[in-house]
C-alpha cells in the first residue's frame, strides 16, 4: 500500500529550515568578524552589485521587482534554502583548500542534529512501506596513515524515493531515513537504505519563481548526506552521488563533485549496494 503525500510548500519547508537553522547556530556558535573585515566584505559585493546595475542599465521596474522578491523570501523563510543553493558551494570550497582527506560537499537546508544512534550494521528508520529500491551503502573510516577509526560517527540523512525529507514535508514521519551509523573496531559500517530521488528546489516561493523567471531547471541529482566525525579528527559534511544520475551534470546547487559519485552495484533482488570509504584529518 502507498499513501499519497501532499507535496511541502515552500513556505513550509522554509519556516522549518529557518528554525533548523536558528538552532544549529546556537549549538555550534557563529563567529564574529572584525570592522575592518565586515568593511570589505560589505564594500566589495556592494561594488559588484552597483557594477551590475551600471553595466546593465537595470531599470526602475527591474529595482522594483527584486525589492518585492527579497521581501517575500524573508516573509516565506526561504532564506536558508536560498543561500545553500546559490552561494554555499562557494564557502564550501574555500574551506576545502584547507583540507585533507575525503572531499566535502554543502551541507543544505535539511540537516537535523539528535539522530537516532545506531550500531555499525543497521537499517535506516523508514516506514514499513517505504518505497524505493533498496540501497545497502558500506564502507571504512581511516585516518590519513590508513588506520581504521573505530567508533566513528556517521551522521546521515537523505531524502526518500519522492525526493522529500523528513521533518521538512508533512506526513513522514519523524526521522525518517535519519540516524547516526557508529562504525565497529575495524571502522566498518554498512547502512541498509532505499535509494533517494533526485530533489526539486519548492517551486511555489520565491527560489522557485526566480529559477522559472530565469529559465532555469530547480533540480538537485539525487544524493546522500554525510557528516562523518571522530575524536581527535577533522569533521567532513559531504554529499554522495549515483553515476548515471539525472542532473548529475546541472546541480542547480551546484555542489557534485568527480569523487563523490557512487557506482552502486544492481544485485539479483533489484536492489543495490555501494561501496565508499572516507578518510579524516587530524583536528
Ligand atoms: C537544498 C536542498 C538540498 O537537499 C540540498 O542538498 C542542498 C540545498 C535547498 O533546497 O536549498
Ligand atoms: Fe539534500
């Protein structure tokens, strides 16, 4: 039996992403920057933008347009969903020159800490009729000589077989295809799962009419979420991806990279297991 699922509003999807992201703030702390520093930042993008109106010749009905438009992003909350669609994949790669190890990716609007704790072979909480192919994705957690990292931690979440996650459309329930994966001594993990669909940008807000008035597709390939943790290591959020994917090459977050697309494997039972291991740096 499947039950239909009303598709989430935007505005929906963006008041609980909004208050997602309020809490992640108070948890990890927002660093403060300098006068000096806010000066420049500030001064240089209203540069570019003021370039733009200059070189452009952007009219009164066209200032007028984007006026209304950023007053209904904040009114629908679709600020966090905005900002790591077009700009996180900036930030992101900033912080990776730094890094070493697995690749990281952005980490989006849909990230919900307090997971269920699981053991290092374990099955996703999903509903009993979940559907989708089944998707049995294992691995190894090492540090950069190679030796496995025992307890380390998978944080993981994905969006279900209609493209929606948990805590952010109705009627799935409460974290659903969500938990925390603790690898065993020899830093293994294997997550039985079903395979996500690739996911739309809401096409009833703001983003979604910006990216219709500029013509442009509002879809992300399908993907896995990762935060993956362990003492005394650098903590990687990343994203990975199935080869062969629709809008594998036209993310419009655009946050795909080469090494973090998964060959999954088809069995004899239909389903498909993938194989990915991932490596962290020292803290
Ligand atoms: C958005 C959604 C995602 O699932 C994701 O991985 C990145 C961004 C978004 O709607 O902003
Ligand atoms: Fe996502």
């Amino acid at each position: 039996m499947t039950t239909t699922q009303p598709s989430p509003t935007a505005a929906g999807s963006g008041a609980s992403a909004s208050d997602a992201f309020r809490a992640s703030t108070e948890r990890r702390g927002s660093a403060g920057t300098s006068q000096e520093r806010a000066d420049r930042l500030l001064s240089r993008t209203l540069a570019a933008i003021h370039q733009v109106i200059r070189e452009e010749e952007v009219s009164y009905p066209e200032f007028q347009t984007v006026k209304r438009w950023l007053m209904e992003v904040g009114e629908g909350g679709e600020w966090p969903l905005f900002l790591d669609v077009f700009f996180e994949h900036e930030v992101e790669k900033v912080a990776a020159r730094t890094q070493r190890g697995s690749v990281g990716s952005i980490e989006g609007p849909y990230y919900l800490p307090g997971q269920r704790r699981l053991g290092s072979v374990a099955t996703l909480p999903m509903r009993p009729d979940e559907k989708g192919a089944r998707l049995v994705f294992s691995g190894q957690v090492r540090d950069l000589d190679g030796a496995a990292l025992a307890g380390a931690e998978i944080d993981f979440w994905q969006a279900d077989a209609d493209g929606y996650y948990s805590g952010f459309a109705p009627d799935l329930p409460e974290g659903n295809l969500r938990g925390v994966i603790v690898t065993d001594d020899q830093g293994r993990f294997e997550i039985t799962s079903v395979l996500p669909a690739p996911y739309q940008i809401p096409t009833d807000g703001p983003t979604g009419a910006l990216i219709a008035a500029a013509g442009w597709h509002p879809w992300r390939p399908a993907h896995l979420h990762l935060m993956v943790r362990a003492d005394g290591h650098r903590q990687i959020t990343t994203q990975l991806y199935f080869a062969g994917g629709e809008w594998l090459g036209s993310d419009i977050a655009s946050a795909t990279k080469d090494e973090l697309v998964l060959d999954p494997e088809r069995q004899a039972d239909g389903g498909y297991t993938a194989v990915y291991d991932f490596v962290l740096e020292p803290a």
